[in-house]
C-alpha cells in the first residue's frame, strides 16, 4: 500500500512541475506576441497549375529552405485530377486526392510545409488559355491567389512561363500570379478581403518566371547540401520521386542522370537585379524599394517600327503583357502563320508609329521564291502614334515541304528604314476522296483500293525517340468521306507491339502503343474543344480487340458513350498493327458532312512504346510522331494539316 501511495504522489508531482514549466512559458510568449505571421509569412512563394508543376525550382527551394532558412509556400490552382494515373485506377477527384498526397510528400522533402490548393478543375491538355479562362473564371481564380499573397506575404514569387506553346494551364497560371504580384498590393482590388476578412495589402519583391528564356539566370544543383550532404540533384530526385502517379520515379532516378541547372528569369522587381552567377532568388531584398526598376531591352524609342500580325494566342498574350508591364517578355516569341502546302493565306503586316503627325510610307514583303502571287510592295498611312495593318497574299507551292519558314519585312517612310521579321508554319495537305462505297470497318484494307496512301515515317518525331527507323515505328493511312461517315485507315509499322492496357481503363492513349485521331471539321478552330479527337489501342490485355476513346476535347471518356456511332477495328500483322475506323460527323462538333470545296483540319500521330513486359496501365510511351508533326500538334488545331474535300 505504502508503494502505490508513493507512486500516485511522485505522478501528482511530476503533472504539478510540468504545469508550472508550461505556465512559465506561457508568461513568456505574451499573446501579443503570437501573430499569425509566425505560422504564414514566407520568403518564397511557388504558384502553379498542377502538383508537379514546381519540378523545376525544387532543387533552388531545397538550397533556400533547407540551407539558406528560408521559408517557403506552395500555390496550385488545381488537384491535378485531371492528368494520368501510372500506380492506380483512380480518377477525377480521387486522383486529385491522390496527387495532394504525392505533393506533400515530395515538398517535405526540401522542407516545404505549406501547401494550398484553389481547387479549381484540372480538366483536359490544352494549349488554349482561352480554353482555361472558360473552365476556371478569371476574377475567382485571381481573388484566391491574391488572398494567398497576401496571407504569405512572400517577398519573391516564382511561377511558370505565361507565353502560348505550352500547356493552356500554365499559361493561365502564370498570368494570373503575374497580376497578383500588384494586385495583391492595391487596396481596390478584392476589398472585401480586406474588409471583411481583415487581410492586409503585400507586394513582393521579385517576381521570377522559371523559363530559359534569354536573360535568364542559371543556378546549380550539382553542389553539395550542408545540411543533407547530398547534392541538390539528389535532393531534387528524391522529391520528384514521389510523384510515381505521373511516372516520374521513372526518370527521377538516384543518382540522377545528371544535374542540370534550373533557370529563372527575373520579370518584375523593386530592387536592383542580383549579380549574374549568385546561387540565390532571395539576394538584395533588403534594398531600397524602386518601382522603376526596368527589365529586358529598353522599350522602343524609335518612331517607326514593322512586324507581323501572330495568330490570335500571341495576340492575346502580347495585349495582357502590354497591360501588365511585361511587353519584352511577350517579344521572345516569334510571330507566326500558317499556311497549307499548296494553299493560299493571308499575311498581315503592322507598322506602328509613335510619331505625333500622320504617317505615309511603303511596306515591302521578302518571301521565298514563288510565294507570292502579286506585288511584295504596298502603301499605308498611319495616324499619330497609331497602328496600320497592310495585308499580302502569300501563296506555297505545293512542292514545298512541312516546317518553319522566315519572312522579313521592312518598311520605309521620311528617310528611315526599319525591318521586322516572321514565320510561316507550312502545313500537310491532303485531298479528302468521296468513298467509293462504305468500306467495311473489319481491319482488312482490300476495300481500300483507289484511295491516295499518306506517310507518317520515323522522320515525322516530334517527341521521343525511334532508333530503329521506319520498323522501329511509321504508318502508311488513308482517309475518305461520305456523308455519314469519316473514314480512316491506318496501317503501323511497329517492331515491338504492346498491348499493357486493360479493357476498362481506356484513357491516356499516350501511355502506350495507340494511334490518335484528330478533326477540326470547321478548319478554324482555336482550341480542341470544337474539335474531334480519340485514341485507339489496337488491343488490351484481354486480347487483340481495339478500345477507344475521346481525349481533350469537349466530350472525353469511352467511345461507347461519347461517339456511339463510332466503329472501330483492328488487325495484327507480321510488321505492326491496323487500325481502320469510320467515324459519324453527326458525334462530331457542327454536326454534319463538309461539303465540297470545304477545308478541314486533319492530324494522325502514333505513340510508340516498345516494352513488352510492361505491366498493367504502365506508361511506357518512347516516341510520339505525327503526319503534321509539330510539338503539341494535337493539342493546337491551327497545327493540324489540311484535308481539301472533293
């Protein structure tokens, strides 16, 4: 008894000192002193779309936070419910559940704890920021990341490249953190919060886009961290790892393959830019704050000046950077048209003045031999610091080939002379044949005869590699129309024919070996949301029967419910595989058959993965090629080739 009295009271005596030490302590820490800026505030502040988004700054946050003391803050817009699963079966939300848990684990790694989600909708690859801003909204989207910015308070924040080519996501991303960098300062924009939720004005101090672009710094990740003793490549890999869902712990190996820089390009600044070669995004802030800092080239100070109208993204992206103080960022892309083999465009050219009186002067156009179909030289006047636009007829020969073309420009006018310069992207083009009668949809292209044969050979890559040529991966294909149906036959040449892909989980055509379809029936479409597209697996691991399904476009999932008149079959051969399909123009967007004299937009590409023992749902995609074989030429209809209905 004498034990268990002695037992209770030294228990009773360790609970009364541990009070005492917490009652201390307490009196020490005052209320006053326990701001939320102890929890929230951070140096850096990462603002993307997706989880994974921030792969290529991880190791420059791992050598701030876990080296240099910073804190640092992760923002993306989206779950990333909307990409690919490499480990598991789910989707939509429970893959975004997913992605939040790959992303937690993969920033603890360089010591980031602090990450927020928008949940906006990671819906489908897009290079349409157009595309985006439909889907998610802009003035939602930017009071979230505004509250963000202004609840961190980050003194540098570094997001993505906001220029067309990339994926529409990202674009919308950067644009929007590009705003908040001043918006979140300016007490009229999103008062509420202020009001309401008491949040106060912040404006960072740099702003980065992790780009290559010229002007970029470079900083290192092949050094040692002090305090992991591994170097920062390292780190880097063990972080990415995490993200096994998008197959990143297929490339993200230790030892990684090597330890390349990771690259920023200082976009907005209230200090004086760091020395080149400083290993950091947080040197200098505590100078004195100068908003006219200027960046890039000096803006142009001559009275003249000559280019050539893009396509409507760059136009897009060049008004936002204009409004946003960033035009020298919008001008590293070139400006950019295109046009069929064969086939007659439009080429604009923009003379702008900012002399105060009327402007008169003389364009004159340098084409390639035989593009064009009149004079190269034409007349303008342009009001007082104003724009004019000078149209050319500009026509391809046929025999020209697809790719990327320069055009200049000069203009002359009060003894000065100024050049400009462009591109024109030349497309495929193709005749789109009557069928002859309905061919059957059963793999055998005996029906086929008299119908004009299209390559796609190794050459056409525009991603990935083919080292074996045309057996290691090519096509020969064939289309043709009535007006029920679109008809296309496809016959692939393929060493190494993988079928990894179960029969009810249909998506991610790119995973695997597979051939996709894509039709702009109006042959102007901006985005793949008015457009047709659908991959097909010549077969599954339940046999050799095809499965398709529509992708990134405005109906997505399982043929049998987003295209039910489509038809679909395939044949194995000694070389490859054959796909041949017929699909409704009535589960195509406008619903009904071209008509004669009409163009469309038509693109094939082939995905090639050459593992034969790849397991289940693995993504094992080596080699991407295309007929119109652009990068992302299936995501950007103005890159599809042309199909000239007879």
């Amino acid at each position: 008894m004498m034990r268990g009295s002695c037992f209770l009271a030294g228990r009773w005596f360790a609970v009364f000192l541990v009070s005492i030490l917490l009652s201390g302590f307490a009196a020490a820490q005052s209320i006053e002193q326990m701001q939320s800026d102890h929890l929230l505030k951070v140096d850096l502040l990462y603002i993307g779309a997706h989880p994974d988004d921030e792969s290529g700054v991880t190791a420059t946050f791992a050598r701030e936070v876990l080296d240099g003391g910073a804190k640092a803050g992760i923002v993306l817009i989206t779950r990333g419910e909307g990409g690919g699963n490499a480990i598991g079966r789910e989707l939509g939300p429970s893959l975004g559940i997913l992605r939040e848990a790959e992303i937690r684990r993969s920033a603890a790694e360089y010591g980031v704890d602090l990450v927020y989600f928008l949940n906006k909708t990671d819906f489908f690859y897009t290079l349409s920021d157009k595309a985006t801003y439909d889907v998610w909204g802009y003035e939602d989207t930017l009071g979230k990341i505004v509250r963000l910015v202004r609840l961190l308070r980050p003194d540098v924040i570094v997001t993505m490249w906001p220029g067309p080519g990339t994926h529409g996501h990202h674009q919308v991303a950067a644009r929007l953190a590009t705003e908040a960098f001043t918006a979140a300062a300016e007490p009229e924009q999103f008062p509420e919060q202020i009001d309401d939720e008491y949040l106060r004005t912040w404006q960072p101090v740099k702003l980065y886009y992790n780009s290559r672009r010229l002007g970029a710094i470079f900083i290192p990740t092949g050094d040692i961290s002090p305090s992991r003793f591994l170097s920062y490549a390292e780190i880097k890999s063990l972080a990415l790892r995490n993200f096994r869902s998008q197959g990143f712990d297929r490339r993200a190996t230790v030892p990684p393959r090597s330890a390349g820089a990771e690259s920023f390009l200082l976009v907005k600044t209230l200090v004086p830019p760091s020395p080149k070669g400083l290993k950091t995004l947080l040197g200098g802030l505590e100078g004195p704050r100068d908003t006219g800092v200027v960046l890039g080239p000096p803006p142009l100070t001559e009275p003249l000046s000559i280019g050539m109208v893009p396509r409507s993204d760059i136009v897009r992206y060049r008004r936002w950077a204009e409004d946003h103080q960033v035009s020298w960022v919008a001008d590293l892309l070139p400006s950019a048209l295109s046009i069929g083999s064969g086939m007659t465009g439009t080429l604009e050219a923009e003379v702008s003045s900012r002399r105060q009186p009327a402007t008169a002067g003389r364009v004159t156009l340098d084409l390639p031999d035989g593009w064009a179909d009149g004079p190269l030289e034409a007349e303008y006047e342009v009001p007082g610091k104003d724009r004019a636009t000078v149209p050319f007829t500009v026509h391809v020969p046929s025999h020209v080939e697809q790719g990327s073309y320069p055009v200049r420009l000069s203009t002359s006018s009060g003894g000065l002379t100024v050049a400009g310069s462009g591109m024109i992207d030349v497309l495929p083009v193709m005749d789109l044949a009557p069928a002859t009668g309905p061919p059957r949809i059963d793999g055998d292209l005996a029906d086929w005869d008299g119908i004009e044969t299209h390559a796609v050979s190794s050459d056409h890559i525009w991603s990935g590699s083919v080292p074996g040529g045309d057996a290691d991966c090519s096509a020969e294909f064939r289309v043709a129309y009535d007006q029920e149906n679109l008809y296309v036959a496809v016959d692939v040449r393929d060493d190494v024919v993988v079928c990894n892909i179960a029969p009810d989980d249909v998506k991610g055509h790119w995973r695997s070996d597979a051939v996709e379809i894509c039709v702009d029936p109006s042959g102007r479409s901006d985005n793949t949301l008015t457009v047709f597209k659908a991959g097909i697996f010549p077969g599954t691991t339940a046999g050799r029967e095809p499965r398709a399904a529509r992708d990134a476009d405005a109906r997505q999932g399982v043929i049998e419910k987003t295209a039910p008149g489509m038809r679909v079959a395939s044949r194995f051969t000694g070389s490859g595989y054959i796909i041949e399909t017929a699909i409704p123009w009535s589960d195509m967007p406008g619903g009904t058959a071209p008509s004669a004299g009409e163009t469309i937009g038509f693109n094939l590409v082939i995905y090639d993965g050459d593992e034969a023992d790849a397991g289940p749902g693995a993504n094992i995609g080596k080699a991407r090629l295309a007929w119109s074989y652009r990068p992302s030429a299936q995501a950007l209809p103005y890159y599809y080739g042309r199909a000239l209905v007879r």
